[in-house]
C-alpha cells in the first residue's frame, strides 16, 4: 500500500528542518515544492536527506527519506499533487505567500473536480499572526465561485506555532550537500484545533489546542522576546553572537 502523500510548501529550515521529519516519521512521503534549483535536484537526485538534530552533548544524524521536489512554476505537478496529498502545509515566509496563491487555487480547483471526498487540512507555518485568513484572501480571486464554496467547506487553514530553532547553513556546507540542514531537537507543533476540517489527522509532534491564541502568545513573549533581549544586552556588551552574549558573567 502506497504511503499518503503530504505537500510541503518551502523546503527550507522549517520545511526539511521540521516538518519534514514530522511528516516522516508519521508515515508520510513528503514532496516538497521550492525555488531554489541546487535544492530542488539534490532532493530528487538522492529522494531524501540529512538531518542533524544537535544538542550540547550529543549530534544525532537522521536519513529523511521518501522525499521529492517541485518547482512551484510547475503549476500541472504541483496541482495534481495538491488533488491528491492527504495534507499540506506552508513555510515559505508570509511574503512568498502570494506567489503560491495561484497554484495552490489551481490544486484545490483539481481536488474539487476530482470529487475527492476527503477535505485538505493545511499547516500555515508563516510568522504571522492570522496567516490563514490573509492566504484565503490571497486565494480567491485564483479560484471560481465552486472553488471558492470549496474552500469554506472542505479546506482546512490551520495555525501553527513554530518553536524549534534551525540555523542558516554556512555557504560550505550548502555547496556541498544543498539538502543537508541541522536543527535542535524541540518536537513540539503546537496547532489550532479549531480550524481544522474534517478528521484531525495524527502526526508526530502536532498538539491541537482549543487555545491557541495562548500558545502563540507564550512563543512571543517567552521564546522571541527571551532571544531578543538578549541580543539587545548582547550588543551593549559588543558581543556579536548570541553564544557569547549567554556566555557573559554579568
């Protein structure tokens, strides 16, 4: 039996450093849908990755495997993906979000033809507080008034909080292996319940909450402002890296 398919919007630190293993780990093949041609050809070259999940102590190494990659210009692909995956999600950054409004419309425009009974549940992973309602407003006017009925009634938007903490690769490291990324071990995905449609399905690390707004705030105000501020003491202190600003006595 062939494994369910999740579509992975961006496949860059969330996306591979994520949701990928998420994904993974759940039972699901992952195709990722990305820009960047060096990374798009080693995912498909290879059909997985390298993932380091890295501590004080200890670095362990994991093989993300079952994976493919598209270019989102490949609009036919993309969409007939989209008409059949069992969930998606995005990590692209709320500023690409328009450009992968169209053919994302064009994939729930092909699951509705399809008559694909099952609704599509989608992980908004984007910085922003209420992504989900501004990428349904990115999608309507690319959608028909059925794909637009479609939307409310069968495509789930739902919130994430993203916490766990991937660093930019070093060009060296990149050049060499475009898909290798490294990460901390945090494994929690925080999700709002409420927005899902249909059955919630079960994934790896995924908390519905009834509360989300919660978590979202306990993120901004506990994990963002906590790195902020000591990037603010950090450079007073001239330091330049977070690492030494820690370090300090004081």
């Amino acid at each position: 039996m062939e494994q369910p398919l999740a579509v992975m919007f961006g496949a860059g630190n969330v996306g591979r450093g994520f949701l990928g293993q998420l994904f993974t780990e759940s039972g699901y093949r992952v195709t990722f849908v990305d820009v960047v041609r060096p990374l798009v050809e080693a995912l498909n070259r290879r059909g997985a990755y390298t993932l380091q999940l890295v501590t004080d102590e200890a670095v362990q190494e994991y093989t993300i495997t079952n994976v493919s990659a598209l270019f989102p210009s490949d609009t036919e692909a993309v969409a007939g993906a989209l008409a059949s995956c069992a969930i998606a999600a995005t990590a692209v950054g709320v500023n690409a979000l328009p450009k992968i409004a169209p053919v994302v419309a064009a994939g729930l425009e092909r699951r509705r033809l399809a008559g694909e009974a099952d609704p599509l549940n989608i992980i908004i992973c984007e910085n922003l507080k209420g992504a989900p309602d501004l990428f349904a407003e990115m999608l309507r006017p690319y959608l028909s008034e059925e794909g637009r009925q479609y939307l409310e009634e069968q495509v789930g938007l739902v919130d994430a909080v993203i916490s766990r903490m991937v660093p930019i690769m070093p060009p060296e490291i990149a050049e060499r292996d475009p898909s290798f990324i490294m990460a901390e071990p945090y494994k929690i995905l925080p999700v709002n319940r409420l927005r899902f449609k249909g059955r919630i399905p079960e994934i790896v690390g995924m908390e519905p909450k009834d509360n989300f707004e919660a978590y979202v705030d306990r993120k901004l105000y506990t994990h963002n402002a906590g790195h902020a501020m000591h990037a603010y003491l950090g450079y007073l202190r001239g330091y330049t890296y977070g690492y030494e600003a820690l370090g300090d006595p004081v």
